[in-house]
C-alpha cells in the first residue's frame, strides 16, 4: 500500500504478510519485469499521484488504482531480456554499495577507537567542576521559524561522528523573547549536547555558530577553562565511556532523555591543559583523513544509487538497448 515508497518486491517464498500488503499476479508476464517497472513509477512520483491518501505515508494504493495505472509492457521474451539485464547489473552495483558501506562502516569504528585511545586519561573528574552553564533551550520555539532571524540549533544539526555542527537543514527563529534568547544563545567553544532521542550527540560552536539559540532538546555546556580545553572535552564526549554514561544515565525513565544534572554529572577525563590542546590538536588531524575517507565512500554511494536508478528507468522506458543474449529464457 505503500507503494510511492518503492516498496515493491518478488516474492522468493511461499507464507504469509500483514494487511497493509498487497499481492498481485503478474500472470502470463514476468514478475520481476513489473517490479522494476513498479519501482520506476513510485521513484518518478507516478504512484503518489495516483493514490488517493491525503496524508504522506497513509495513501491508498489499492488494486483498482494498479489496474488503472499506464505501464509498459513489452513481449514476454523482452520483460525476460530487461528482468535478466536488471538483475545481474544491480547486483553487480549493490555488491559496490556494499563494499563501500563496509568502508565507511571501519572507517567510524577506525575513528571512535582513535578517539578512545587519545582522550583515555587516569584523572577523572564531574564536569560540573569546570561547568560555567549548563542550560538548555527554550520549550516551543520551533513554532517561532522564520526565513531569518537568529539561528535555531536543533538536534538534528549535532553529528553523532563529529564535533562539528551540520547545516544541511539550517533553521532560524524570530525569537520572541529577548531574554529568553540571550540564555540560551551560544559562544564560540561552547559544547552543545543532545539530551532526548539521539543521546549523546556532541558538538562543538565555532565562529560561524556563535549567537544562535538552542532548542529544549539541546543543552549548552560553557567550561571554564580551569579544568578543559572544549576541544579535547567535545572529543571526550564523544568516546566510548562517556556514550555509556549518557546512556547509563537515561536508564529507567518513560522517556529518553537526560536532565542537565546528568549531564554535570558526567565523569570525563581530565588530563593537564598543554597535553589537552596537543591531544586535541593530534585528533582533529587524524579524524579529518577519515572524515575524508568516509565521505569518499558516501560520495561514491550516492553515485552508485544514481546510476542504478538510471539504469533501470532506461530499461525499463525503452531508452536502453538490451542485446538479445543477455536473456537466460
């Protein structure tokens, strides 16, 4: 019923499924050919514009609206040629993706051993013995979006694999409160800290950051000095046994989250300042070649996607010619 999605499959078993599915016999055709042609039609929009929901996610994609539906059908011998090409060319670009995702996925295990190892230190201590503020951001702002004003921080701009803050979705807020705005606005070397959902994630404000305002779900750590470098503390943060003390300390409530005492809480090691900034300074070169690596990976995937996607609308709309021998029939 979801079909907008993609959700489009053959089955290769006999059993059951669950009410929001739908089977369909591809009769004298080959099912496989359908599904690609299916899957073609929900990736260009045809089938949302087909479904009668009026809400995302909730269309009802039923079987008069498939049997209403234009798809090419070309001679069984020819759905065989383009099923068999299909088949064995996005094998082929899956098992790059997948070589690739395996990459990325040593490459952030490769980073969070670094990271451990840097920050490990025999000398602990609360972080509310350098903590200056801890506070977080004001309840409903996000009802306050504008197209400019003060920048709004959110959780979903906090990386859980990096210190640095994302702006692929940047967010402003007329703030309605001046005094409101000025509690929780940030500083350059504030830690910023995600305290509901995503526990844990970690970032660290620069320059181009600095003055914007954090949401409810963000807390605001501003050190002292006396005890952390905010670099080396925003990495601290991020290593192995601080994760297990956000998530040691969310333990037992109906909802996921951390108070900002948890978060002062926080046991995080300390060692002197000179070999803090050296150890930050050691970390932010090493997690930027793999931070490079990574994103060679995802680049490489998000092209690879391209291409299969390519690959099948052109089969599947005639635009791709198939040899004849690529059918196994």
């Amino acid at each position: 019923m979801d079909g907008f999605a993609g959700a489009i499959g053959v089955s290769d078993s006999d059993g059951k499924v669950s009410p929001v599915v739908h089977l369909y016999d591809a009769g004298d055709g080959d099912a496989r050919y359908f599904a690609y042609a299916l899957r073609e039609a929900a990736r260009a929009g045809y089938v949302t514009s087909l479904a009668k929901g009026i809400r995302e996610r909730s269309t009802s994609f039923d079987p008069q609206t498939l049997s209403a539906m234009d798809l090419p059908v070309p001679p069984l011998a020819t759905q065989r040629r383009i099923a068999d090409y299909l088949d064995r060319e996005t094998a082929a670009i899956d098992a790059l993706i997948e070589k690739q995702r395996k990459v990325k996925k040593l490459g952030t295990a490769r980073k969070q051993a670094v990271i451990d190892s840097a920050v490990a230190s025999p000398e602990v201590l609360p972080l509310k013995r350098d903590a200056a503020l801890v506070t977080s951001g004001p309840r409903g702002w996000a009802q306050f979006y504008a197209s400019s004003g003060q920048r709004f921080i959110r959780i979903t701009d906090i990386q859980r694999d990096s210190i640095k803050l994302g702006d692929q979705s940047v967010r402003y807020v007329d703030t309605p409160d001046a005094g409101e705005a000025q509690r929780a606005s940030t500083r350059v070397g504030d830690l910023v800290v995600s305290i509901t959902a995503d526990l844990g994630s970690v970032g660290l404000i620069d320059k181009a950051h600095a003055g914007a305002v954090v949401s409810q779900h963000v807390a605001i750590v501003r050190l002292a000095g006396r005890h952390w470098v905010s670099r080396f503390a925003a990495y601290a943060l991020k290593s192995s046994p601080l994760k297990d003390q956000f998530a040691g300390a969310a333990y037992g409530g109906t909802k996921v989250q951390l108070s900002l005492g948890d978060v002062r809480d926080l046991e995080v090691p300390a060692p002197p300042l000179p070999e803090q900034r050296a150890i930050a300074n050691q970390l932010d070169r090493e997690t930027a070649k793999i931070d490079a690596l990574i994103a060679k990976a995802e680049r490489f995937i998000e092209l690879a996607q391209e291409r299969r996607a390519a690959l099948i609308t052109a089969a599947v709309t005639g635009q791709l010619e198939i040899p004849a021998e690529e059918s196994s029939a």
